[in-house]
C-alpha cells in the first residue's frame, strides 16, 4: 500500500480513487483532524495558530505572506510523506486550505520535483474524459507497489 | 483514534442517505451519524469506521463515495446551526465534484464490467485422465 497524495487536497473523487484501489489517500482533513482533535489545542476557531507560519519556513520563503506558510505547514508534511501523487487540472472549485493560488503553484512543484511518480489528469467535463480518468488513475495505482 | 469520514451519494445512486443512515443505525457499530442531503456523516473509532465504510459502499460500488473529514459532526467550528446559517466552507467543494460524480460513476461501472468479461472462465472441473496422470508422475519423478 502506498501513500498518495492527490491535488487538490480536498478532493473527494481522487481521495475516493486511492482508497477504492486499496491505497492510502493523504488529504488535508487527515491534517486538519490533528488540529482540532488533540488536547490542549488553542482555544477555538484558532486551530492554526502563529506556530504555523513558523514551521511553514521550510517550504517557503520568509517573505512569503504568512497565508502560504500557514497553508504549507499543513500539506508541506503530507509531501514529505508521500510515496505517489496525483494532480488534477483544471478543478472548477477551490476552497478553503486551496484557496489560495500561491500555494497551489508551490504545492504543484514540490510533487513534481519530489521525484516520486506523478501522474496528471484533467477535471472531467463529460463522459469520455471521466472513463479516461478512471482507467488513468487505475493504471498508474496498480503500477505502484 | 477516532475518525469522521463522509459518505456520499451520486445523484442517479438508487441509494438515498437515509438508506445509509439505517442500515447504519442497525448495524451493531458504536458509532455517531448525521444525515445531510448530500449523504452521512459517520463518526466514530477508526477500525470500526473503516469496517463500516465498506459494508456501506457494498450498497452501491460505483454509487457510493467516501471523503475523510477533520471535524467531527456538529463541531460549533463548522456546524452552520451555531455560525448563524450559510454553507459550511467545505460544502463548495463537495457541490461542485458532485457534477462529476455520475460520469464517474457510470466509468466505474463499465470497467467493473469491463473487468468481468476479460476475466478467462474458470476452467472445467473433470476427471484426471490416465495420460495426464503418467504425465504428472513422470516430471515429479523424473
């Protein structure tokens, strides 16, 4: 079983797919859940707090705005942890921690130059583009050990 | 560790969330469930909710969706009945993949099919014939 991680990071159709195809999906509400389920956690809604930006320093620059470290400090670590990744272009909705479209670009290159086996699908617009991703998908997630 | 995950339906699922909400009340789970329009909320410990999501996408294979979720159900971070109404913010999300779902759907019901017709038949159980045995005996002997 290998861990996966999937762009967008919420993204339920890929998170889906991994775990359909006996693989581990790593999504951000993995991240997020230790965040607002450990004891001794700031005070709600503050579940990032300024520790945040701190620790996102190791993905990006300090004169980085503090948005994209705070983003970075919750995916940066699924990066460093992943054994495969899969982006998905063109992805009509982003949200919350994707919101933002530095850390999208940032997010983009630090799986693709990881150096671990990536692949890119496009966001399905009708029928034959979502059969193309599914045996896409498939095919490079049976081709991982 | 306990975990929330959502289950969601496709739009053409012949599965409704209420049908996943009661099988998942009769099932002998420990486990905490809240119904939305778009599927359940489930949570509870992870091995058991991991055990229950496949009993549920059992239902429905190609119709049924899992997504993980940080906040537990109800939680007055998220919960739009304390932030006084409004579309929590990871409803977006989940609104527009969900345009996706039945031509997702449908792809992994045709290669489930797909999948089934290449398989070869399973071959034709008979009785051993006197050459096949020779035949055997002399390669494990020889």
């Amino acid at each position: 079983m290998a861990k996966v991680i999937v762009y967008p990071p919420t993204s339920m159709i890929l998170s889906d797919l991994v775990e359909r195809m006996g693989h581990q999906a790593l999504v951000v509400p993995g991240e997020v859940r230790k965040k607002v389920t450990a004891l001794g956690i700031d005070s709600p809604p503050l579940n990032v707090t300024p520790e945040e930006p701190k620790k996102g320093l190791r993905w990006a620059a300090v004169d980085v705005p503090s948005g994209v470290r705070g983003r970075m400090a919750l995916i940066g670590p699924m990066i460093e942890e992943a054994d495969a990744g899969i982006i998905m272009r063109g992805s009509g909705c982003l949200t919350g921690c994707s919101g933002c479209n530095r850390t999208n670009e940032l997010v983009r290159l630090l799986i693709k130059t990881k150096g671990i086996p990536v692949l890119e699908v496009n966001y399905p617009s009708e029928e034959a583009e979502a059969r193309a991703l599914v045996r896409q998908v498939r095919e490079f997630l049976e081709g991982l050990k | 560790m306990r975990v929330t995950k959502y289950i969601i339906t496709s739009p053409e699922s012949d599965i409704l969330p209420s049908d996943i909400a009661m099988k998942i009340y009769g099932s002998r789970h420990d486990v905490n469930v809240k119904e939305t329009c778009f599927g359940v909320i489930v949570n509870g410990e992870e091995p058991v909710i991991n055990e229950l999501v496949k009993e549920i996408r059992d239902l429905d294979p190609s119709g049924i969706f899992i997504k993980d979720r940080g906040f537990p159900p109800g939680d007055p971070r998220r919960c739009r009945g304390r932030r006084g109404g409004g579309a929590r913010p990871g409803y977006y999300m989940i609104e527009s993949e969900s345009k996706a779902l039945p031509a997702i759907s449908r792809a992994l019901a045709s290669e489930k099919a797909d999948a089934k017709k290449a398989a070869p038949a399973p071959a034709k159980k008979g009785p051993l014939s006197a050459e096949k045995l020779e035949e055997i005996i002399k390669s494990e002997f020889s």
